[in-house]
C-alpha cells in the first residue's frame, strides 16, 4: 500500500521534517537536486546533450538551480533560465543561486529553448493554486512546442497537486521527478497525463515523520492484491465462501447478467445464483452452467407468490448485487424495493439501480452499501452536473459516501472508492475500460469478495485494483489491445498472468 499526499499534507510533511527532526530545508533542497540530476542523466542520448534548467523564485526553482549546479560538476552543457524575480526569492532559492554563479554555472534572463536537447521545468511545485498567466503562461507554451525532452520537478508547472487541475496552462513533461512522496496531482486526470512516466525520489524524509502525518489518500502495488485476496482454507466447501445473488439482466437483456455472475464466482464465491427475467433464463444456463438460476416474470409484483418465492432467494443470499441490466420499469423499481425492504447482508447497488436511487427518492440504502457509478450515473444521484463532478472527484464521493453512511466506487480514468473517511485511489488501468460490460465485471467481482467475508470498504478496494490490473493483463504481448479489449477479456485475465503487469491468485502457480 502506498500513501498520496495533496499539497496541504505534503507541506506539513516538510514543517514536521525540519522542525521536529532537525532536517534543514537546504539538506532536503540538496537531496531533491541531486535526485534529478541523476534523472536528467538518465534521460540524455549523449554526454554532450545540453541542458537547461527553468527556475522561478521559489524552492522548486532551487532545486533547478542546485540541479544544474550539480550537472556542470559533473561536465555536463548545463544553464540555468531565471524566469522568476530574484528580488523575490526564497531564502533557500538565493541562497542555490549564489553558489550556482560562485561554481560557474551560466545564468540567463532569455534564451532560445530549441537550441538544448533537455528542458527541466522548476517553475512552480506543489504549492501553486491560481491560473498561470502572462509571461509564465507564455514560457511554458514555448516549452510545449519546443520538441524537447522535458523533466519537471515534483509536479508538471500549472498542474494542481491536489486535484490534478490545470491552472490555465501546464508544462507537458515526459518525466517527472517527484520528492519523497506522489501527490494527488500526479495520478488525478487531467494532472496524470501531463506527468509522463513518473519516479519517486526519497529525499530523506525520515519513516516516523511519514507515518505521523494521517494522509487518507492511499493507493494498492501489484503485491498488495496477493496479500489482501481472501485466504482460503484447505478444510472448506462451497458454502464457506459466501452465496451471492446477483439481479441482473431485463428481458431477453441477459449479458450484464453473465458477466457480474462470471465476475463473482472468478473472485472465488462459493455459490452464484441469478435472479433474472424469465426470457433469459435457458440462454444463461448454457453460457453459464456453474451458476444457479431463478426468474421472475412481467409484472410480477401483482403475484403474491412470486414475489413471495423472490424473498425466499433474497434470504439465501450472503451478499445481494442487483442493477446491471435491470431497467428502469415497474419489475426493476419493486425488486428494489423488495431488497432495500428485505436485506440484512451486504448490498452492491450497480447500473441501473443507481439510476433508480436517483429517481425514486423513497428507495433508500442501508448503511455500507456499495454503489458503483460511473460519472453520469454519479449525476443523476446527487444532482450535481458531471463536469463540476469531474473537477471534483474525491470531494463528491466523499461526501456522498459519508452522508448515505455507505461506500462509492466513482468510476472515472482514477477510480476513487471511499467510506466517506478512507480513499483509496485506482491509478491502474486504460482506456480498454471504457467498454460496454466492463462495470458488470467490477460490480461482480466485489460482490464475489465481500462473499468471502471482506467488508464492503475493502472489497470495493481490492475489488477496482485487480479489475484494473487484470485489463492491463490483457494487453500482454500476443494479447489484446486497448482497441479490442472486451470484458470477457478482463474475466479471463483475472486468473492469468499477461503483459507487465502480474495478477497471481492465492493457490495458482505462474502460467
């Protein structure tokens, strides 16, 4: 598990390290430089690639300065570009800037950035909260169409490292180097494409001073999904690992259906029935004969006894998922109603059933349930437009989850799940997600894992991390592409290994 930081966080992080720990701002300064300047030689095709470090007046731009100074040490073709206010700068920033010009390093007020083969964005950090305007903006659509490299300094200039937001403008870097620990901005759209491939660079912050600061923002490794799936123990049967009802799928509509079941049973459930309508029932046993299946017929809430025999499969169930595929009509609301009414196991709410939430004011969930929407479905919930959702993700599931007392997967490029205090961000994935079927699989999979005993938070947790990575699995070499990813595929990749990313279930060898 790894910790994000937003901004605010990440500043506390550095007060508490120097104050409380006796670690000086120039120490931290000096570690950050060296840092990336190790990343600029990295990233040169020749010893002889000149580089430019772009500074502003504040600390980020003297970690430019001392970077720059720590090139030229080692031979290096390197200048520094003041863009900002000397007059202005910070304590640590004159103090770099002084050594840089005693060491021989060439200082510049203009230059023509085409004329160096690699650019070092230290205009603004993680600090920066209003829009880049004039001369800033200016310089930094000229570093954009310069057709450099770039390597920005712990966050791309202009983005905001909080929310990810672009403030205007946004240098579009193809490496960045971030300083002790990654920010929300780095894996939050739009910040994350602006940041290119991303490295993190222990400056010497010390572990306990990390561990003080409650950061809620976390994210998942690829090992943590070995060590977090449920242990299955050798002395079992089918019924100890949970029964899950899914209530999926309209008439002759029986694809959402499959999916979520398939998704439950490959996440280890015990037993998976399906509640569906009647139409689908011979075409579901077919593709599926694993699964248990029961119906319901049109308007079959005029009939007592069905609806009668329904609560008997609502009592069976460890875990009910109803929503793929259900519709909007009269059946979709009264099953609502029947599981919101009847249900004392955990619920995961998904598709169509978030819409009816939105719709009916009266349908109500119990405390931890799991909703699944994507942005739209986020919309018709609460009421608010999806771009101003869009621009903030954490705060409308954080609040959405800490006033329904329930968890939400906001599903989005980032994936945020939370308990209305705990956030868990996905920054795995691509674009291959955005397929029809794709959100069944996930509502499938976390229902299967909350069988297994996990809370609801955890499941929703875990459940977004594997379904992310089991799509990066399937673009493996002689695999699939982003163009032709299918949810099956990510079905079948649950199990398997593929491309360069691992998914390694519990008891499954390497295959």
């Amino acid at each position: 598990m790894r910790k994000l930081f937003d901004a605010k966080l990440a500043k506390e992080l550095d007060v508490l390290t120097q104050d409380t720990y006796g670690i000086q701002g120039m120490v931290l300064m000096e570690r950050a430089a060296l840092i990336l300047a190790e990343q600029v030689e990295k990233e040169m095709s020749s010893p002889q690639d000149a580089v430019l470090c772009i500074c502003s007046s504040g600390n980020n731009g003297g970690d430019g300065i001392a970077c720059a100074r720590i090139l030229l040490e080692k031979g290096y073709a390197v200048s520094i570009l003041m863009a900002g206010n000397e007059s202005k700068a910070t304590n640590e920033n004159r103090k770099q800037l002084e050594t840089a010009k005693r060491c021989g390093v060439n200082v510049l007020t203009e230059c023509r950035l085409k004329e160096y083969d690699i650019l070092v964005d230290a205009l603004f950090g993680i600090g920066l909260s209003r829009k880049v305007e004039g001369t800033y903006a200016d310089l930094i659509t000229k570093i954009n169409q310069s057709g450099r490299k770039v390597i920005a300094a712990d966050i791309p200039s202009g983005i905001d490292a909080s929310t990810g937001k672009v403030w205007g403008v946004a240098v579009q870097a193809d490496v960045t180097v971030t300083f002790g620990t990654e920010k929300l901005g780095h894996v939050l759209y739009p910040g994350r494409d602006y940041c290119g491939r991303m490295v993190v660079g222990d400056i010497g912050f010390p572990k306990k001073a990390v561990d003080q600061i409650a950061t809620p923002y976390f994210t998942y490794e690829l090992e943590d999904y070995t060590e977090k799936m449920p242990k299955r123990p050798s002395y079992s049967n089918k019924g100890t690992f949970g029964r899950v009802l899914v209530i999926a799928g309209s008439r002759e509509m029986f694809g959402a259906a499959y999916l979520a079941a398939k998704a439950a049973y490959r996440m280890g459930a015990g037993l998976v029935k399906v509640l569906t309508e009647e139409s689908n029932v011979p075409i579901l046993k077919g593709k599926l004969p694993e699964a248990l299946v029961a119906s319901y017929s049109s308007q079959f809430y005029r009939n007592p006894e069905q609806e009668k025999q329904i609560l008997s499969h609502l009592n069976w169930a460890s875990v009910v998922l109803i929503g793929p595929g259900i519709g909007m009509g009269e059946e979709a609301k009264r099953l609502m109603e029947l599981v919101l009414s009847s249900v004392h196991v955990p619920i995961v709410v998904d598709a169509d059933g978030i819409n009816l939430l939105g719709r009916f004011a009266e349908l109500q969930l119990p405390e931890n349930a799991v909703i699944t929407p994507h942005l739209m479905e986020m919309s018709r919930l609460i009421g608010r437009e999806v771009p101003d959702i869009r621009e903030n993700l954490i705060q409308a599931a954080k609040e959405t989850a800490r006033n329904k007392r329930i968890c939400v997967v906001l599903k989005d490029a980032c994936t945020i799940v939370t308990d209305g205090e705990q956030i868990y961000l996905n920054n795995g994935g691509n674009s291959g997600l955005a397929t029809g079927g794709s959100g069944d699989v996930l509502a499938g999979i976390v229902a299967g894992l909350i069988a297994q005993k996990m809370t609801p938070f955890e499941a929703a947790c875990l459940g977004t991390g594997l379904h992310a990575a089991a799509a990066d699995a399937a673009l493996g070499e002689g695999k699939q592409s982003e163009y032709s990813l299918m949810a099956g595929d990510i079905l079948e990749t649950l199990t398997t290994l593929g491309g360069k990313h691992e998914i390694i279930l519990p008891g499954m060898g390497r295959h």
